[in-house]
C-alpha cells in the first residue's frame, strides 16, 4: 500500500490499510488514520492528523506554515476529519499561537481543485469549497455551507451553517446561516435564504417559510439595531432549534458586521 518512492519520515503514525502513492511525503509528526488514501506527489507535513476514509489527490499541501509574518516555528496544529475529500493542489496551512494554534476542517467535506484553507480556520461537517475557493486566516464555515469556485472570504468571516456563496464572490462581511450570498464584480450582498440548499437537506416548508420570515424581521429596521431585534426575536423563538442557530449566530459576535440584502424587498 506504500509506494516504493514515497518518503516516511520515522514517528508518522500511520494506520491500517493507507495507501501512499509514488513521490508523496509525510512527515514524522503526522498521523494518516485508518483507511486513509494519499495520491501521488501530495506533501503532508507539521503536527498534521488526517481522520479515516479520508482521500488526497495529487499536489495537494497539508500542514505547512501558515503564511503570516508573526509566525516562529511554534508547534501548531492541523486536524481533519473522516470521509473528507481533498483533491488536487488544494493547500491547508497549519494554525498559530496568536490565534487557537489549529486549522480544523470537519467531517465529511469535500475540497475541489486549488481551493486554499489559510492558518486557523475552522470548517465544519459536510461543507464543499468549489474550485479555488479561499479561505483567509482566521474565517469559520458552518456545517453544510458551500463556498461557491474562485470566491474569496476575508480573514474573520464567518459564514453561517447552510449557506450558500455564489461563485466569484468576495466576502467581507459575515453571512448568516441558510444565507444566499452573491457579489460577482461587486461587494458581496444577501440575496435571501438558501431556499433550494434547504429543499435538498429535507427542511420542512414550515421550517424554511418561518426562516423567511425570522430574515424579514432581523433586516426590517435600521441596521444599528439589528442585534437589539436579534435579543427580541430568541424569546420569541428560543425553541425553535432552526431559528435559535440563527440569532445565536448574531448575538455571540454582536460587533461583527453581517452581510445585508442591497435591496430589503427581495429578502425572500
């Protein structure tokens, strides 16, 4: 299962039925969990662990120094979660102590050609990165959010679960989760909820009008006092787990700026 050719480093865990192809490198503080498939010409390196099941296609780069000029070869992290697919030339970097020393990708996500994971960002389950995809240091991605090909996130961003970013957008802003974001040649704005991702992950009609409507009632006022409408609707809705995530989203990081519909009446 180990290809002649490719190197590893002595200290590499490496469990049951991986397969390593020709001209690969892992280096000796990272872990390849069971069932884990490496192509050929992929570098993993740094204090990297890769989850079961888990594939790497070609040229693919994983656990490298973050690209941030405050780092010094500190010990940092980066972990990867089962089912995952990495395909070629996607490029992780490792995590830094300013920030919580890791780079965490979740389970079940899929990573398409030249997409980029900078230093400290935090993945969740079931997300996809199209096609060159970036992700800036420091940005968060909620489970089953897609980030749509050649779409930028700026460091911090945080994009909510369920979310969807159009293809060619740059992200500035937060969006929140079951968003619809769009911004091809223009800043990024909300086009809505993201009806037909919900459609396709078995929301109820119920669950997706009464996020419609939770939208409405966030972005009908001044945007000064959005979070002050964000404390008034998780009474109102505190038991509703859907709505919960997202006025949650709003009230733990209330000085982040979020992302608005450029035109109120379209929020549909």
């Amino acid at each position: 299962m180990i290809h002649p050719t490719a190197i590893i480093e002595d200290g590499a865990i490496i469990g049951q039925n991986v397969s390593v192809g020709p001209f690969s490198y892992i280096g000796k503080n990272v872990t390849l969990e069971e069932n884990v498939k490496v192509y050929a010409h992929v570098i993993i390196d740094g204090y990297t662990s890769i989850g079961t099941n888990t594939s790497i296609f070609p040229n693919a780069i994983i656990g490298m120094p973050p690209q941030d000029i405050k780092f010094k070869d500190e010990i940092t992290y980066v972990l990867i979660g089962k089912d995952c697919i990495i395909r070629e030339n996607v490029t992780i970097h490792s995590g830094t102590k300013q920030s919580k020393s890791v780079t965490k990708i979740g389970n079940n996500c899929f990573l398409m050609v030249d997409s980029h994971v900078a230093h400290d960002c935090e993945i969740g389950d079931n997300v996809i990165l199209i096609n060159q995809a970036t992700l800036a240091g420091h940005t968060t991605v909620g489970d089953y959010a897609i980030i749509g090909g050649l779409s930028a996130l700026h460091q911090h961003v945080r994009i909510g679960k369920h979310a969807f970013i159009a293809g060619m957008t740059g992200v500035e802003q937060d969006i929140l989760p079951y968003g619809l974001g769009k911004g091809i040649l223009r800043r990024c704005y909300l086009t809505g909820v993201n009806i037909t991702g919900l459609k396709r992950r078995n929301f109820s009609k119920e669950s997706i009008f009464l996020i419609q409507k939770v939208y409405k009632l966030i972005f009908d006022g001044p945007s000064s006092e959005i979070v002050d409408r964000a404390r008034s609707l998780s009474i109102e809705y505190k038991d509703i787990s859907e709505i919960n995530d997202l006025i949650q989203f709003i009230l733990e990081k209330p000085n982040r700026h979020i992302c608005h519909p450029n035109d109120k009446s379209i929020i549909k």
